[in-house]
C-alpha cells in the first residue's frame, strides 16, 4: 500500500516549456487535490476533483490545467511556465470532498524550478 | 474574509516540556478542524482533527487539540515534547462556507525541540 505517489520528485524548467506532474493514489478515494506549498504562505489549493469525471478550480487555478484520468490518477499540468509557478506540488486525496471530515493524504511533493 | 492564523513562525522548547503551538480561524459555520505536521522532504502527514463533542481530541504521537468555540481555537499541545517532534505543523480548516468542503491551511508553525 503505498498511499500517495508522485513523480516526478525534482524538475527544472525554463520559462515557456511544459511539463506534467503524474499523482496516483491506491486507497480507492473518491476525491483528490493538487496544492502549491510556497514559503510562509501554507498550501494553496490549485485544482480539485470531487469524484472521478469531474474537476473543478481552487484558490490559485491559473497557468494550470488538470485531469482526472480514473479514479486512481490525478495529473497537473503547466502549458508554459513561469518563475512565478516555481513550488513545491503537493497531490493529495480523501475519501470524500463532500463529507468535509474526512482527512486529506498527501503524497511526497514535487519540487519545481523555473528559470 | 476566511482564515487560518498560526500566530508563531516558530516555538522553541526544551525536550521534556509541554509545547502548545497555536491556531485561530474566522471562518462562518460550523467547521471541520485539523492538524498536520510535515517533516523535512516529506509531504504533509495527518495527526488529529475535530468534527464535533469532546472538546479536546486526542491524536498520533501523543499530541492533542483543544477546540474553543468561543476564541475560535484550536491549539495543538504534547504534555512532553520530543526531539523528534521538530517539524513544520500546519493548522486547517474546512467548512461549506468555503465552496464545497474546501480546506484553508495557516501558513505554518516550525517546532524546535532542543535537546
């Protein structure tokens, strides 16, 4: 049971390129969460997916774009990056977005550059 | 506006003694309360959280939490800290006044636990 996965652990980007950061989860968690985590300011939320075929914006959506490919894998990704978007990635999941109590596990972060 | 306070970047504390590390939210409704600590390269680990009854909560690794409706609080506190308890602690919310059951997280608390 390896909970949350992530890859890749490490990028570098130049401005304009594109890349895709690939989380997977195997606890059979109906809703799963991509977060930014930047210095002093916690985790935003990016984007969000309540239940397999659907996806909705967070706090932070712009310059990303997401998709939930099955119930298992919940991908981001930036079309042309910016320095702005360098961060640390969370991908997390729950059982349920709509119970509210449920706790959220996270997976171990990607750490992106962008130069 | 909704928020999560973590009033202290960093509380230091002698092993051996009781640490509190604090957290207030303004936030409508009646939210879901929770506790996550993040070690060093690692993502984000659940400890506690209060959904309703007993005011103080009991979590993983001897901490707990004590909810206060009135102050609006949710202070995380160990009778008797660790070394291993330094890590960075993160207080979140979640409630339906945040659009769905969305989480808000402070910005962080990083413990010292000094041998």
């Amino acid at each position: 049971n390896a909970g949350v996965t992530q890859t890749p652990k490490f990028q570098v980007l130049k401005t304009g390129q594109s890349m895709t950061l690939q989380c997977a989860q195997d606890m059979n968690h109906n809703s799963m969460y991509w977060y930014r985590q930047d210095p002093g300011m916690g985790l935003r939320l990016i984007y969000y997916s309540a239940s397999e075929g659907t996806t909705d914006k967070g706090e932070v959506p712009n310059g990303y774009n997401v998709s939930r490919l099955n119930k298992r894998e919940f991908s981001l990704r930036l079309e042309s990056a910016a320095p702005s978007q360098t961060s640390v990635y969370f991908c997390a999941s729950s059982q349920s977005f709509l119970t509210g109590s449920d706790e959220q596990y996270f997976g171990p972060g990607t750490r992106l550059t962008v130069t | 506006a909704q928020s999560v306070a973590q009033p202290e970047d960093q509380v230091n504390v002698a092993e051996g003694n009781p640490l509190t590390v604090k957290c207030t939210y303004s936030v409508s409704g009646n939210p879901y309360l929770f506790w996550y600590v993040q070690y060093p390269n690692r993502g984000l680990q659940f400890l506690l959280k209060y959904i309703t009854g007993d005011n103080l909560v009991k979590g993983s690794y001897g901490f707990e939490a004590e909810f206060n409706k009135s102050q609006t609080s949710f202070h995380l506190k160990k009778p008797s800290a660790l070394v291993s308890d330094s890590a960075l602690y993160f207080c979140a919310v979640r409630d339906k006044s945040l659009g769905g059951f969305k989480t808000i997280f402070g910005a962080g608390t990083r413990l010292f636990v000094k041998a």
